[in-house]
C-alpha cells in the first residue's frame, strides 16, 4: 500500500499560490530546475525522485510581463511530459486560471475551438488529473477533456465576502451576459443561504460585433436595490462597465462587480470610474497590471487557496485541511 503524500511543484511565476496551498495541507513544495537558453528555448525537470509517486504541479496560465500564456502552458506540458518520463505514477496538473476557455465553440466556419486542442495537448503529455478555477464554459470545458477534471466554483467564496456589504438591503445578482446566466444563479443562490432571506436575480443582454457591445435590455427587477454583477472574468472591463450602467439606469442604489480572474488587460480604466463601490476578484491571477493603490483602495483580493487544498485533501494521500 501507498503511503508517500504526493509532491507539490510549483512552476515559476505560481510559487506564492502553490506555497499557500501547500501550507494549508501541511507540507512544501517540491525542489524543481527550470532553465532558459539563449535562444529562447527552455526545460524544466525535477530535482527529487518522482519515481512512483503521486505529484501535482501547479501553474496559473495566465499571461505577465514575463511569459506569455503560451509559454507558460508549454512549460506546463513540457515538465509534466518530464514527470511522466521520470516514472510518476500520477501527474495531477492544478491550473488556478485556465488559458484558452474563451475559445470554446465555432462562431463562424472554419473557426478553431482552442480548448478542445489545449485538452489534447495536456492528455498527451501524460496529465491524469486537472484542476482549474471557475472555466469559462463548464460544459465545454467538461467535453472537451477525456481525462478527469475538476471545475472549483467560487460562488460560496464571493458570496461570503458580499454578506458582510449588503446590509439589510434587497439583493439582486446580475449576469452580464446570457452565457453567464448559471454561473450567476449559483452566486444567487449561495448569497441567499448566506443572507438566510430570498435574493434577486437579473440577466444583461450584451451582443458582441468584433470589439463593439451592443444590446440595452435588462431582465430583472434592480430598482431600490443592491446589484452585485458576477462574471467569470474581467479582461477589458466594458463587460463589467455596460451591466453596471445599465444597472444604474435601471435605479439600483447600489452597486458592486465580482469575477474570478481579474485579468485588467485594460488597467484601471474599471476601477478608475466610481460606477461600482468596490471589485473583488480571487487570487488566481495577482493584479499586476494594477497601481497599487487602486488596488488598496477599489480591489478587494479573495483567497482560493483553501478550495484548491480541501479538493486535493479530498482526492489525494493528504491530511484534512
């Protein structure tokens, strides 16, 4: 019988996160090199015997001033491939943000769908298990991979922050968009267990034409109410930004944004505009294209470490959390 714990590995640029999870399951992460050559080239390999082990790398894809998310996911695939040839029994990839899961269907012909061929690469290069944080589209995300993986939603996490904001005033959650209409109605729900009293819901429409939103009809009852919009992600922010005016047309007296993956490709643009009182975002992606104190002030940081370590504590040879 089994009994090693597995190693954690954190790929650089995901050590802070890795090193948090592994502080909550009571172990450290894993001695690894990574090197660079002149070209551009680089490799990855471990530096403790992988051999018949379970192990779990860690590594946000997203893209910094540092790497790309191309180049982070293929250093991702590269080391497992290593993790696999060094004899790992398992090789459990833990993905806080997942790169490519906007890119999930066919919008016109000939057009690529990028995770389905991400799904092939991470299978190939002997991945057994994936984590990842709050997907874009989880039935395509679910499709997509013939190998176990696991969505980790974040509805409980925002609505935990939220409860302590919204006083005893009415509450609406508000999808910005038809394709996020799920994942509202499990922020809905969960704020409302919070609460312990009913919690509205309202649906944007939003109509996108290359870089140009359209589309004016708010369904849902906002008027005298506290909205908070919930989105998967902010990129640019204009999604955020279209909801919330429309929000506000609409008489909400008050307004808040949450999304899972703060990626603020457009900086502070969002944060700049006193539509919303505040943001909140998870740590998946740090907000580094942020001014620090826009970040004090209008950004509030949630900690996800403790889904990621409960759902390995779950699954893996790990203590309880």
């Amino acid at each position: 019988m089994l009994t090693e714990r597995p190693l954690l590995f954190a790929l650089q640029g995901s050590e802070h996160y890795a090193s948090r999870v592994a502080q909550r399951l009571g172990c450290q992460l894993a001695r690894h090199e990574e090197r660079d050559y002149e070209d551009g080239e680089h490799k990855c390999h471990p530096l403790e015997s992988v051999n018949g082990r379970e192990v779990v790398v860690f590594h946000s894809l997203y893209g910094d001033d540092r790497q790309s998310a191309n180049d982070k996911l293929c250093r991702l695939l590269f080391f497992c491939g290593a993790l696999k040839d060094a004899g790992a029994r398992q090789v459990q990839a833990v993905t806080p943000y997942l790169c490519y899961g906007r890119k999930d269907r066919r919008t016109q012909p000939q057009d690529p769908t990028i995770t389905r061929y991400v799904a092939a690469m991470i299978e190939a290069c002997g991945v057994d298990r994936l984590v990842a944080l709050e997907v874009h589209n989880p039935a395509a995300f679910d499709n997509a991979f013939r190998i176990p993986t696991w969505n980790v939603q974040c509805a409980d996490l925002f609505a935990g922050h939220f409860a302590g904001f919204v006083g005893d005033a009415e509450v609406v959650s508000v999808s910005p968009d038809a394709g996020g209409t799920k994942r509202a109605e499990q922020f809905r729900q969960a704020l409302e267990r919070q609460l312990g009293r009913p919690v509205g819901g309202a649906l944007m429409e939003k109509h996108r034409a290359q870089a140009t939103f359209t589309g004016t009809l708010l369904v849902g009852e906002v008027l005298g109410k506290t909205a908070i919009i919930f989105d998967d992600l902010i990129s640019t922010g204009e999604t955020l930004m279209h909801a919330g005016l429309a929000c506000q047309q609409a008489g909400a007296t008050r307004l808040f944004a949450a999304a899972t993956h703060g990626l603020f490709t457009g900086g502070s643009d969002l944060l700049d505009k006193p539509l919303f009182e505040h943001l909140a975002v998870s740590d998946s992606v740090p907000p580094f294209r942020l001014p620090p104190d826009c970040v004090a002030h209008r950004l509030h940081v949630l900690d996800s470490t403790a889904l990621i370590a409960t759902l390995l504590a779950e699954n893996g040879a790990f203590a309880t959390v």
